[in-house]
C-alpha cells in the first residue's frame, strides 16, 4: 500500500519516507513537506499532491476555532 504524507516543517520523519516536495499554506505560510514510503515514491504526483495539501490547510482556516495546523495529514493517492 503506497503512503503520501504531509509533514509540517520540524517534525522528524522516519527513514523509510523521503521528501518529495514542499506545500505551503498560503494563508499562514506554514510550511510543509511532502513525503512519500521510499518503497513507493512517485515524483508524477509531487505536483497533484503540493494542491491537495494546501487545499486541505487553507481550508482549516476557515474554521473559526482553528488554532494552529496539525504536525501531519495523510494525502490521498491520486486516483486516475
């Protein structure tokens, strides 16, 4: 099973995972890298996967609760 993470800036990341990419909140501009298990890391999703994360983290900001963003999300596998 592949695994996609987003991973806030600071957070220790195993070394099974690499970073593939950077997706950053454009609202707070917290900063977050894209993470793939090395076993499954697939550079053509980099991109779809940068706009889904950022996707989710602007929409927290919405929530008139919210504090601060969690230290990771899971992202979705790309579906074709």
């Amino acid at each position: 099973m592949k695994q996609f993470w987003a991973v806030r800036f600071g957070q220790k990341l195993s070394k099974k995972y690499l970073k593939m990419g950077r997706a950053i909140c454009p609202d707070c501009r917290a900063y977050f890298s894209i993470a793939h298990l090395k076993t499954s890391a697939d550079a053509k999703m980099v991109k779809a996967q940068i706009t889904k994360a950022q996707r989710i983290i602007r929409g927290e900001h919405v929530d008139d609760k919210f504090e601060k963003h969690l230290n990771v999300y899971k992202i979705a596998e790309n579906r074709k």
